[in-house]
C-alpha cells in the first residue's frame, strides 16, 4: 500500500522557501519523495521571498546588512525519480562578489532589497517547478485562518472556507497583525471623523505615502518613528521629489537638489529622538570592532554551558561578558574617546551601566543632548574613522559581533524564562547600533536637513493633537502641523498581542503557550510547538519571529537560511518515516 503522507508549510516568504528546500533534500536522502505531498500556502504573489523582498518595491528600500555578509547558501542538485532540481549558486557568486580576499578598504555596500529578491525569486522559480511538475508539491494561493484537528489529522481552512488535511503543519507565516498601541488605535479612531487628512497605519509599501502626499497635495508629513522604516519612507519621498548626488566618495557625503517646487517638509518624531548608529564605512574600520577569535571561542564556551545558563539570574550571564570584550576592544582602539586615560575595569561597569540607562551621561559616551544634527554627523565620523569613537558606538559594533555566537547558543537554551526575555530585550535595545543603516543614509538625512526638506526640531516626544487640518505636533514654544501622518513603528514578536486568526485558533484551542508575555510561542529544539495541555505531541511547527523567546534572533534574511530550518525538516522527515512505515506493516 502506497499511501501518502501530507506536509503543510504555512508561509512562503525566505524561511519557507528554504524549509521547502531542506525539507525536499531530508526527503529525497529518506527515499521518501514519493510517498509525500507538500502543500504549500501563500496569499502574495511573492512566493519564495515575500513582500520585504518584493522585487517590484522601490529602490529607495535598502537592506541594512552589509552585501559582503550576505553569504546565502548554495543548493546542491536533486535527482531522484520523482524530480530534478537543479543547483542554484550561493548569493555572493549569484551577485559576482566572490572574492579570495574582501577588499579591505571597499566601501561596504547595501542593496535595494530587491536586488535580493531577484535572488530569492529565481532561486525558488528553479526548485518549485521541478517539485510541481513531479507531483510533490501542491500550491494553495489563499489565507489560512485556521488550524484544527479532526481525529488523527490536521486541518487547514482558508479563508473562501476550502478545508485540508494535513499530517504535519510547518508555519513561516512572519509578520502578523497586532493590536494598535493606545497612541495609533486613537488616530484609527479620531482620523476618518476629519477631511483632507490621512493616517498610513504601516510604512510600506511606501508608494501609499507617495500616493497620499499627491493626493492632498501635502505640504508636509509626519512620520511616528525614527528607524530603518523611517529612513526608507524619507528616502522614497526625496527621490520622487528630488535627486541625491554624492559629492565626497570617500564617505559617500551627500547633496541634494529639489527637483519639484512641491517637495513636502518631512517631520520625523520618536519617543526618545535616539539616532540610529550606522554601520563602519568599510571592512577595515569594521574590523577593529571585532573581538579576537579566542574571545569569541570563549564566550560562545561559556553561553552554550546549560549549568551556566540554568544558573543565570539575569541579563548579566550575557551583559556582563559582552561588556568585557567591548571594554577590552575599546582600549585597543587608536582612536577613541578618552586618550590614554582609560582604565578596562572602568570601561566595563561604565559599558553596563549604560545599557541599563542608554541616557547615562558620561565623558566616554556619546550625549544626544548636542542635537540631532550634530549627532548624525558625530556618528558618521565615527563610522568613517574620522572622529574618535565613542564607547556607546564601541559597545554597539562589538555586540553586533556577539549576535551569532549569542543566537546560535541561547536559542533553546536552559535560561529560564524571564531572564531569557531580559536578554532579548537588551539585544532588541542595541539594535539601534546592530542593525544599524549604512552611512549612506545618514548623510542623505543631513543633505535633506540642509536644504529645509527633513525637519528634526520635533524629534523627542512632542505633544500631538489632531484636528480637521491633520497632526499638530508641538515641542516647548514650537508648532507643527501634517495632514499626512505615516506609522513606521513595526511591532515587535509578541505572540499574546497578535490579531490574526491563525494564531487565534492555535491559542483558542490550548495548542501552545507563550515564553513570555511580551515574546513569542514556545517551541522545541525541532521547531515544534510546545503542546500546553501536555497531551500527545501535536506535529505542528513554526518557525520565524514568532518564536522569539524560545530562540533569539529571529529577523535577519540569514537566519532564514540556516540550521534552524534544517533541524526542523529532519525531525519532520523523521516523523513521516515513522508514521509510513507504521502503514507498511
């Protein structure tokens, strides 16, 4: 008897595309690829590399890690008698940027995210025609809206009310709908009651703000936020507007010339006003951030030690190790704050002491209290090598360092819950510095304020009223108003917060917990959902942001393509040798 068995993979953005991928190659080495079908569920029509990555988004959407990191993968080819699936380079040979050696001094580039998604599309188009054209796999182009269970199967339910059966569901299904915060959800609510206003509730695509300015003829926006999705919303305005032209290559300083008389003025605000680190100019400003390698081999020793992290009662199993290194590099540093007159010992309490309280006045850190101009230019000459490093910037680069050595160890890890969140909550904290833009864009935001198009006088927590002539923000004596307001706040991954009805069924039916209030869903080692009635394991998987708890580190493209996926298809192929071989008997 031939009978099959059904995999579901829920969400077709990057970590789907490669679960698919590593799910084909676990089967094929299985000799299981004909005894299975996948079905494959995704509503965009950007299957494989999803809206992020959508190869038809503006040029003015920048990735914000470093081209020459971007060392996605190659994929083996596949024959077996079901399909052949051909190879499919690695991205830094798709792109021609293999290198022997990366040029030190080459100044680090970063791509629309579309050049991406050319990748990640031509990649996928050469896997999935070869599984469909086999008969292995089935593509569903509706939303799921809930998971259930009928006996001893799985059940998927879409939203024109179509049901599946599956025997094993993976969900990738990334970003979710959430709650408004108070602030957004009383716009929702104030904004349809006036005229000639508008409220984008998210960022992109960024056209619907290009649109809205046309449409109102707006004179000026207003944008809740002041981070990466800022920066492209501004970027996409100037170029529709006006034209960048660089002026110094060598730190790719920027002018900017108003192309048309009706360039609205653009007021970013955030509740704190923190600027953005940018990442160092080139490989070899970037170097001197990088711990040593037996600095790196130890901390990666001690953070994958489960007696160390079962005794962890804080964020310090983590901090204060970082700390050290970033004190240890910032001493070594030729030019840095502080001359000669540093002490290791003293750099590393001032370092954690500064992470509690990113306000901490201190002559070693940079003070936002100099404004934000003067704080752009502060960290691009930082980032270019051109003024002496601060300790906040110093602390940021290092972490950035840490991050994979501290996501491959803590992901499943033996830290209980709660200190778990106090790390996450940390990395998310210096993800000002870590995830960083390139210097690019800061010097495009300082050509917009010189000509008068980007205004940064309310960019700490002004007062905000709205009314028939749209947002009137107000900082002590000052007066603006937008009939445009844009939010460029993204949620973060907190499972408990989010809307959509397919997590809805999993919580509504006891499915699965969450690690933390404020975090994602927990999971096992396999990706697989922790089962809260404690009951027979429940074979349905997720991975992605909403994990974020169980594991760390959960939104970088690279974690898309790595062990996290492949652990999860072994277990899955494991589950349906298990479950075919019972029906053979």
């Amino acid at each position: 008897m031939h009978r099959h068995y059904t995999f579901a993979i829920i969400g077709l953005g990057p970590r789907g595309h490669f679960a698919l991928e590593c799910l084909t190659r676990e089967l094929d080495e299985m000799n299981l690829l004909h005894r299975v079908n996948i079905l494959v569920f995704e509503t965009s029509s950007y299957a494989g590399y999803g809206p992020v990555y959508a190869e038809d988004q503006s040029d003015s959407n920048w990735i914000n890690i470093t081209e020459r990191l971007l060392n996605l993968p190659p994929r083996d080819p596949l024959e077996s008698n079901t399909c052949t699936i051909p190879a499919f380079p690695g991205y830094l040979e798709w792109a021609d940027l293999l290198y022997d050696d990366w040029p030190s001094d080459r100044v680090d580039t970063f791509p629309p995210r579309a050049k991406l998604g050319n990748y990640l599309r031509d990649r996928f188009v050469s896997l999935i025609n070869p599984l469909r054209e086999g008969g292995v796999v089935s593509e569903v182009r509706d939303n799921v809206v809930r998971i259930g269970r009928a006996e001893d199967e799985l059940t998927i339910t879409t939203r024109d009310g179509v049901q599946y059966e599956a025997d094993n569901i993976l969900l990738t299904i990334g970003h979710q709908p959430t709650e408004p915060d108070d602030q957004l959800s009383r716009w929702q609510t104030e904004a349809p009651n006036h005229s000639d206003i508008a409220l984008l509730s998210d960022p992109y695509p960024v056209d619907q703000a290009l649109d809205a300015i046309e449409s109102l003829n707006a004179a000026r926006v207003a944008i809740r936020g002041y981070g990466l999705a800022t920066i492209d919303v501004i970027r996409a305005i100037a170029n529709r507007f006006g034209e960048f032209s660089i002026r110094e290559k060598q730190n790719v300083a920027q002018s900017f010339a108003i192309s048309d008389p009706l360039c609205p003025e653009i007021v970013p605000f955030s509740l704190d006003g923190l600027t953005l680190g940018p990442k160092p100019l080139t490989p070899r400003i970037d170097a001197q951030f990088a711990p040593g390698a037996s600095d790196l081999t130890a901390l990666r020793r001690d953070l994958e030690n489960r007696k160390l992290q079962a005794a962890a009662r804080g964020k310090e199993f983590v901090v204060d190790r970082i700390c050290y290194l970033a004190a240890k590099v910032f001493c070594e540093l030729e030019f840095r704050r502080g001359g000669k007159q540093v002490n290791a010992d003293e750099v590393a309490r001032v370092s954690k002491t500064w992470i509690d309280d990113p306000t901490l006045e201190h002559p070693l850190i940079h003070t936002p209290k100099v404004g934000p101009r003067e704080t752009l230019e502060e960290f691009i000459g930082m980032a270019i090598g051109e003024r002496p490093i601060s300790l906040d910037y110093c602390i940021g680069q290092v972490w950035r360092h840490c991050q994979p050595a501290m996501y491959d160890t803590l992901s499943y890890s033996a830290v209980a819950d709660e200190v778990m969140a106090d790390i996450i909550f940390s990395d998310e904290q210096l993800k000002r510095y870590t995830y960083g833009p390139p210097v690019e864009s800061l010097q495009q935001l300082i050509a917009l304020h010189e000509v008068g198009v980007l205004n940064l006088d309310y960019l700490v927590d002004p007062e905000i009223d709205v009314s028939d002539k749209g947002w009137q923000l107000t900082n002590d004596d000052q007066t603006v108003r937008a009939p445009i307001m844009i939010n460029a706040v993204l949620d973060p991954p907190r499972a408990s917060a989010v809307t959509s009805s397919i997590m809805g069924s999993l919580f509504g039916a006891n499915s699965t917990d969450t690690v933390h209030d404020k975090l994602g869903v927990t999971t096992f080692e396999d990706a697989y959902l922790d089962n809260r009635n404690g009951a027979d394991e429940l074979p349905i998987a997720l991975l992605g942001r909403l994990a974020q708890g169980t594991v760390i580190g959960v939104d970088a493209i690279l974690e898309c393509f790595g062990k996290r996926a492949e652990g999860w298809s072994q277990a899955a192929v494991a589950k349906a040798q298990q479950h075919i071989a019972a029906i053979d008997e």
